[in-house]
C-alpha cells in the first residue's frame, strides 16, 4: 500500500517546519513527548506544534513570538529571522 502523506520536504511550510524541530531538541524536549512540553510551554495545543513542526500549517506571528519569548532565557539565537527565514547565528 502505498504512503499518501507526502514527505516533510514537500510540505509548504518544511523549512520553518525543520528549524522548530531543531529548536525543540536544543531545548531538551528531542524524546518522546517533547512536542508536548514545547506546546504546554507555549501555551497552544499539541496538534498546533506538531502540525508547524512537520511543515504542514504555517505558525502565525503571535506563535513564533510567544516561542522567542520562551526560549530566550535557555537558547540563545532564536529569534523570528532564524524561525521564519533561516537567518541568523546558528543554535548552540
């Protein structure tokens, strides 16, 4: 039986998609259930996270802000430049 879902890369928003993924794991939440704690920490639904996280639905600006907000006092480098357009210093 052939895969109807199409791959992360052909999703319209993957990039975005690769660096929130990114982001997650440079926050320690890389294991099972770590979509859960970036959504909690965000305050938006799991089903939100992971549909921005696999390239699916774009994240709208209120989002990515709340998640620079968020992160800024654990992981240095991102900010929406580095979310949206890939831009910026590298997550260490």
């Amino acid at each position: 039986m052939a895969n109807n879902v199409a791959s992360k890369d052909g999703r319209p928003f993957a990039s975005i998609g690769k660096r929130l993924e990114h982001i997650q794991i440079m926050m320690g939440f890389g294991d099972e259930g770590g979509g859960v704690q970036m959504a909690k920490n965000i305050r938006v639904t799991e089903g939100q996270w992971s549909g921005w996280r696999s390239g699916a639905k774009p994240m709208r600006l209120m989002y990515g802000l709340r998640l620079c907000d968020w992160c800024e006092e654990y992981l240095e480098g991102v900010t929406l430049d580095y979310i949206y357009r890939g831009k910026g210093q590298s997550l260490t």
